[in-house]
C-alpha cells in the first residue's frame, strides 16, 4: 500500500505545480513513468517481506508450544515411573541400599487400633473385596487379620520423642531414641524394615523395645503403620503374626475403610 501512496502523493505535486503554473502539463516521459512504478512495485514488495517475517515468528512461536507439550507428556510419563517405583517398595521389592534411617516424627500424632472396627463388623466390606481380588474367603481373612489386628492398645499419641499407650483406660508415656533399623526377608520372599526404637529410661510399665513398619524404607510421613513392642529386641522381629495396626485417630471407620481397599 505504501507504494500506491507514493504515486498518489507525486500525481498530487504534479498537479499542484501545473496549478500554479510551475509545471508544463506534457505527459512523463516513459523513462520517468517507469521509475514511478517500479519504485511503488519495490515498496509492495518490501511489505510483503515484512507480513512473510512475521508469519514465520508466529509459527516459531507455535513450535515452541508443541515443545512445551511435549516436556508435560515425559512430566507425567516419570511420575508413573516413580508410581510403579514406590508400589514395588509397598510390596516388599527393594535393594539394601535404598534404605535410609527415620526419625520418629514420620510417625509423630495421634492414632487408633483398627480392631475396633474389625470386632464391630465395620471392615467387612474390606474382607469382602479383598475376598473378590484373593485366594480367601470373607471370613478366612476376617479370621486372619483377627489375629494380625489383636491388641488392647486402643490408641498411641507420637510427641517428639515421647510415646503414649493407652490402654483399658490407662496412660503411659516413655522416651525413646533410635535404634537402627533391620531388613527382614518373609516366607514369600518379599521383604519389610523394622525401625527400631529404645525406651530411655527402664520401666516396667512400659516397652523395651518398639519396632515401626508401614511399608515405606525411607523418611516420609506415615498414613498407617503396623506396631510391635516388648522387651527383648532379637524376639520382636521373629513375630510375624500379630502386627496391631494404627490409623490417624480423627479418621472414621467408614474413611479408614476407604483407605484399606484403596490399596
């Protein structure tokens, strides 16, 4: 367009100056005509060039976008991996060195047994799915997590270093410290850690020894975990049966149903 207003601004001065007498009104000669309209075809062209260049800024621009797209699918494509990662330590597969010492406070708060909830009939559902998804029926794995959920300890309170058991209406606190953690190999030939914990002060109230698993290996924030206690550190981790199991203490029986048959 810029072409076309430079031959509309000369035409102009042309004939503004025949107006005025200052111009012989003879027609251009073609030398002169030429260069009018090669001067207008050149600055066409140079806009032309001009909207090309910013056409290909654009689709650069696109480019960049898909690349964007791109990062996003590999984003997702590792936290799958580390989903499948982390269900393989869940199920006890895992190397020695992958394991790294916990402090209590992974397990610091206020929890309650689950075997309430199996006496009164809530986690039936749960027996009934897995029953769905197993080797078992409803009742041979209510019958078996009878025996793994036992326990007279109705609830544990984590505070730091201090561990409160209440049990038929009694509390008792102890402070205990780290102890190391031991791998243990199980009869299907996965694998679980104890993390280990030494009562400060001897008593006779109170445990020994108290030994954490929640299918985790390494510092995280617990949202379950099973519980063994006693005085004689070597026999605890040779006890496989009974493992007395705790939940957030605000959960309800309902919600901690949800949880187990989530997993």
């Amino acid at each position: 367009m810029i072409g076309w207003y430079v031959i509309l601004y000369l035409f102009w001065r042309l004939v503004s100056r025949a107006a005025k007498g200052k111009l012989n009104m003879t027609p251009l000669p073609l030398k002169a005509a030429s260069a009018l309209v090669l001067s207008a075809l050149i600055l066409t062209g140079v806009q032309g060039v001009s909207a090309s260049d910013h056409d290909h800024e654009h689709d650069h621009d696109h480019t960049h976008n898909d690349h964007d797209h791109d990062h996003d699918h590999d984003h997702d494509h590792d936290h799958d991996h580390d989903h499948d990662h982390d269900s393989d330590i869940y199920s006890g597969y895992f190397d020695d060195d992958q394991v790294e010492d916990r402090t209590l406070s992974d397990w610091e708060g206020d929890w309650q047994s689950v075997y309430p909830y199996l006496q009164d009939g809530t986690l039936d559902e749960v027996f009934a799915h897995k029953a769905d998804n197993g080797d078992k029926s409803a009742e041979e794995y209510k019958a078996y997590y009878d025996t793994g959920y036992q326990t007279d300890v109705e609830r544990i309170v984590i505070d730091g270093s201090d561990v409160t058991f209440f049990e038929n209406g009694q509390e008792r606190t102890g402070e205990y410290q780290y102890d190391g953690y031991e791998i243990l190999t199980y009869q299907a030939g996965n694998r679980g850690v104890r993390f280990i914990y030494a009562l400060e002060e001897a008593s006779d109230d109170l445990p020994q020894y108290i030994q954490f698993s929640d299918h985790s290996i390494y510092p995280t924030d617990a949202h379950h975990f099973h519980l063994y206690w006693g005085d004689d550190r070597e026999a605890l981790l040779e006890e496989v049966t009974n493992w007395p199991t705790y939940y957030p203490y605000e959960l309800s029986g309902e919600e901690i149903v949800e949880e187990m048959i989530a997993h």
